[in-house]
C-alpha cells in the first residue's frame, strides 16, 4: 500500500514538472533524437567535403565508414526477424476480408503513386531537356547486367512462391543471360561466307539481396493458417507477437546511434567522391530534373494526396517522418528505416498495427516512387544524350514502362540502372552513355530513397483511413462472437450441474 501511494505522488510530481516545463524544452525533449540526427547529416557533409581536399587513402575512408557500416549491420540483423514477426502477427489478427481490402487499398496507392512519380518525370524532362549538348565520354563506361523485361517479371513470380524458407532471408530467383557469338559457315548462292551467331543461354539462379516479397507472402499465409487454427494456433501467435514487441525494443535502442552512423555514412560518401565539380558541371541539368522532382513529389504532391484523402496535416505528419527519413537519406534502403516508418504511423497517426505492419514491408517491396521518377528523367537523358529523337507516345511509353517496372525492381547492385537498361532497350535507344549516371548514384539514390519513405508513411495512413470502418467491424463481430461462445460455455456448465 506505501509503495502504491509513492508511486502515485512521484507520478503526480512528474505531471506537475512536465506541465511546469516550457513548451520549447518539451519540443527538444520530444525530438532530441530528430535534432541529433540533423546535426549528424550537416557534420557528414561538412568532414567529407573537409577530408576529401586531402585526398584520404582507401584505408582512412574505410575507418571513417566504420562506425555507419556496423550501424547499417546492426539494424538489417534486426529487420527481418520484425517483418516476419509483424506480417505474421498482422495477417493472423484479421479475416480474409480484412486482409484482402487492406492489400487491395495499399496496391491501388502504389500503382497510382508510381504513375504520378513518373509525370513529374516527364514534365520536368519535356522543360528542362536534361542530356542535350553533353558528352557521352566524360566517364568510363562500366558493364551491367543483361536483363530482359520478361525475365524481370518471371523472377518476380518466382520470388512470390519461394522453393526454400531459409534461402529466402538472404537470397532470392534472378535469372542471368549470357551472350555468346561463335562464327558459322553458311552456304549462298555466292557461295560460301562467315556469319556471326548470337546466342543467348537463360540460366535460373540465385543472388544475395533478402527477398521480401517472399516472406511476406510466407508470412501471410501462416497468418491465416493461425486465424483459421483458433486455440491451437494460439500460443504460435503469441510467440509471434512477444516477438515483434521484443526486436522493436531493441531497434529503439539501436536508433540512438543514428546520429553517428549518419555522420560517418554520409562524411565517407563524400570523401570517396572525385572528379565532383566536373560531374556535376557535366550532369548539372539532369541532377536538376531528378531533384526538382523529387522536392515535388515529397513537398506538393504528396502532401495533396495525403490532404484530399485523410483530411490531415500533411506537413505535421512530414515532421513526424522525420526520422525515418534520414535513416533513408543514409543508408539508401528503405528497409533499414522501417522501425521509425512503424513508429510515425503508430505512436503519432494512432494507425492500428495491423494494417502498418503488414502494409509498410508491402510497400517496401513494391513502391519505388523515387526510383520510378529517377528510371524516367534518366530515360530521357540517355535519349537526348545520344540524339534520338523521341516522340511524345515515346515519352509516354517509357512512362507506363517505368511505373510497371518499378514494382518488380530486381535486387542486384544499382538496380535502378539495370531496370533503365532494360527500358532503353525496348524502345530501341542505345544504352552505351548510362555510364555517366554512375558518377551521381551516390547523391540520386539517396534522395530517391527518401521520397520511397514518404511514400511508404503516406500508403499506411491512407490505407487505414479507407479500412478503419471494416476493421472495426471485425472488431465487434469478433467480440460478439467470443461473447456469444462465452455465454454457450456458461449454459453448458449450468445445464450439467443442474442435471447433477
């Protein structure tokens, strides 16, 4: 009783403090990790840009990479166990109907999302004509993989339907084409000469990369297979969600090193960096398209969209992703950004967990706003670049390409430029000038990736504000079904104590 009446007066004393504190010191309270953050991202550019005057040896680059890699190691060692712990958990606490018109919401936002990403491309493009006038050898070209259009999408499917539970956390179906030539006699009527052969072998592998869409449809289904199981699915269940409390502890924890892995990610980055000024003197007009596009799609459209379907904030909410955000601007992965994406929508916009954390690993496998705006303008370019004349069914074309495309984005290295590979060569453009991108990946990307974790953040919301009446629904059809077992069970006791 003592210790319950001083738990009450020490939480009494914290209201009154709390409520003696002023408004500004809250704020700092509230976002100290935000604020530390920013100030990482600012002291990465200016180290960086400071050690690279001195030319930094491979070795003094690795070390000041350190501290941002074993960040990086860290939280990817934690996300998958939460996906599969949280997709799961998701998936089993919902009906079928539930599950379908939560997927079904979150896809229409995606694919509307990806088309909308890749206009901005194309009006930003048609403006500014980013590639006219520039030199296709400022840079080495530098090989890529064969890809074709239809392997991307067959690797797809595999991937939904993975052959291995365990493969599939670290690695996932790509298919490699190899091209051959050999040399073969043919016999004409003037009579006989070489001719050239290309062969091409399609051989079915595997890379590294997690792939994602593969648990999550794994999870899915042993979600359901827990719903239908009842009792006996219980005590799975309930590992499954001790599970996910547990490694969201943990990430919270790690999340407070965000500041110096930033820092040390982002003064690297810079440092490694040479040739920059003639870079971007060369790339100038298309490193603007893709950021001038890319400020759109987070700072208006986005926000419109948001606006027009909750009826919220939206720039209350971009604070609220704040986080998350330059996780993404660091470590040019989404993936590695979804305990804060978690953590915006649950804690700030009150979203039930079970849409955001069975729609936030969904979107992280097929929403790509940034790198569909990115594949477009730089669609664009390489066909200025190399002086074909592209009509506006052309420009259109490579839109509907790209916004499908960007859905099934294979895993390998710079994925981006593989997927434009694939793109210029169905509409018959020569891709020998894409090498010039390579030199502006390492700023492109990460601001591509950050518009993905807008994206991501914003699919949740509206997902759950078009699913929020249905859930509740369940919620009550449930209650009165477990309400209605409950009272069946009583009667059965009192039928049988009244026989005896």
């Amino acid at each position: 009783m003592t210790s319950s009446m001083e738990e009450v007066e020490e939480s009494d004393a914290n209201m009154i403090a709390n409520r003696r504190t002023s408004p500004l010191r809250r704020w700092v309270n509230d976002n100290l990790l935000l604020l530390l953050t920013s100030v990482g991202i600012v002291l990465g550019f200016g180290v960086g840009f400071g050690i690279r005057e001195v030319n930094p040896s491979p070795v003094l680059l690795t070390w000041i990479g350190m501290p941002g890699e074993l960040f990086i190691r860290m939280l990817k060692l934690m996300v998958i166990p939460l996906i599969i712990s949280s997709v799961i958990t998701a998936t089993a606490s919902l009906d079928a109907k539930s599950n379908g018109r939560i997927s079904l919401v979150a896809f229409v936002f995606i694919t509307v999302t990806n088309i909308l990403a890749c206009v901005i491309a194309i009006v930003f493009g048609l403006l500014l004509k980013p590639g006219v006038g520039v030199s296709s050898d400022t840079m080495e070209p530098k090989s890529t993989t064969i890809i074709e259009t239809s392997d991307v999408f067959a690797d797809l499917l595999r991937n939904i339907m993975p052959d291995n539970i365990v493969d599939m956390t670290f690695q996932q179906t790509l298919t490699e084409n190899k091209v051959t030539y050999e040399t073969v006699l043919r016999n004409t009527t003037n009579g006989t000469v070489d001719e050239t052969v290309r062969n091409l072998t399609k051989t079915v592998g595997k890379t590294s990369g997690t792939n994602l869409l593969g648990i999550i449809m794994t999870c899915m289904l042993i979600g359901i297979a827990l719903s239908k199981a009842g009792e006996k699915g219980k005590p799975v269940l309930d590992f499954f969600e001790s599970l996910a409390d547990i490694f969201l502890v943990i990430l919270r924890w790690l999340l407070w090193f965000t500041p110096v892995g930033i820092l040390s990610l982002i003064a690297a980055s810079i440092a490694s960096i040479t040739e920059l000024e003639e870079v971007f003197r060369a790339l100038g007009v298309f490193v603007a398209v893709v950021t001038a596009g890319i400020v759109l799609h987070q700072l208006i459209i986005m926000p419109l969209i948001f606006f027009a379907l909750t009826r919220r904030n939206p720039y209350r909410f971009a604070l609220q992703i704040g986080k998350a955000w330059m996780i993404g601007l660091a470590s040019t992965s989404t993936a590695v950004a979804i305990p804060e994406m978690l953590a915006a929508c649950e804690d700030d916009q009150k979203v039930d967990r079970r849409v955001s954390r069975f729609v936030i690993p969904f979107c992280v496998t097929l929403n790509a706003d940034g790198s569909a705006l990115y594949i477009t303008a730089a669609a664009m370019f390489v066909a200025n670049m190399a002086g074909v004349n592209v009509s506006f069914g052309d420009v259109l074309l490579i839109g509907i390409l790209t916004a499908i495309c960007s859905m099934a984005i294979p895993s390998v290295p710079s994925s981006s430029i593989v997927t434009l590979v694939m793109i210029l060569t169905s509409m018959n453009i020569p891709a020998d000038s894409i090498s010039l991108l390579f030199a502006v990946e390492w700023f492109l990307d990460r601001i591509r990736t950050t518009s993905n974790v807008v994206s991501h953040t914003h699919c949740v919301v509206v997902t759950y504000h078009f699913c929020k009446k249905t859930l509740e629904m369940f919620d009550i059809s449930t209650e009165k079904k477990n309400s209605q077992e409950k009272q069946t069970t009583v009667d059965l006791v009192n039928n049988e104590h009244h026989l005896n």
